[in-house]
C-alpha cells in the first residue's frame, strides 16, 4: 500500500540534516545512510550517497530520474551468482547451433550429405489421419 498524498514522501530527518549541511560545501563528500525506505527528493539531486545493502556500502550518483522513487531501489541486497554450470553449457550450445554458417553449412562443406526430411505420419486413432 502506497503512502497517503497528504503526508508527502518519507524523508529521514537525519538524512535532511545531513543533505542541509553537504549542500553548501563547493566539494561535497558522499552521504553515508541506512536509510532505505528514505524517498528521493529534488534536493538530492546532484549529491552522492553511500546506501547501505545490509553488508556493504553502495555508492549512488542521484539523478533527476531518480525523484519519486526510494533510496533503496539502488543498492540491491542480493548477489546474483549465475545459473549452474550445465545451464551455461546449453546456453552456449544454443547460440552456436543458431548462429549463421553453423550446423548444415559445416556438414555440406565437410562431406557429408543431409538426409531429407521424412513427413510425419499421422496416428491411426487421430482426425487428421482419414
């Protein structure tokens, strides 16, 4: 459930305090913050943050797309690590086997001949097959 418009966007007041005070620096150094659920505000943007994922710190450029949305949304929690190994090996596969000059072009240019396609037949007990 989305917050009430008439409460406006969730800003941690210690983050504003900090935000106040970095503004006015010609040189301002990354915020470091915990605050996650925070809302990005117009006077964000420009200013660097440190947002923490729950392990390390993330460091974050605030744009002006960025307004509107939570502090958290850019800093995930979760490594992804890749698929197995074996899911690895048929994706590779795959994309050899679909690649142009591959599969007939090398067996034509090896010698061996393409046997043609036999029709399917159909089943007995089936409508298609009267």
């Amino acid at each position: 459930m989305s917050r009430s418009v008439w409460k406006g966007p969730f800003v941690d007041p210690s983050l504003l305090k900090k935000v106040e005070k970095v503004k006015n620096q010609p040189n301002p150094a990354p915020i470091k913050t915990w605050a996650r659920k925070c809302t990005i505000i117009p006077e964000f943007v420009g200013l660097s943050f440190l947002i923490h994922n729950g392990k390390k710190f993330i460091p974050i450029k605030i744009s002006d797309e960025m307004v509107g949305h939570k502090l958290g949304e850019f800093s995930p929690t979760r490594q992804f690590s890749g698929h197995t190994p074996a899911d690895k090996k048929a994706a590779q596969e795959a994309s050899t086997d679909s690649a142009p000059g591959s599969g007939a072009a090398k067996a034509a240019t090896s010698g061996a001949t393409a046997a043609p396609a036999a029709p399917a037949k159909a089943k007995e007990g089936s409508k298609d097959g009267k």
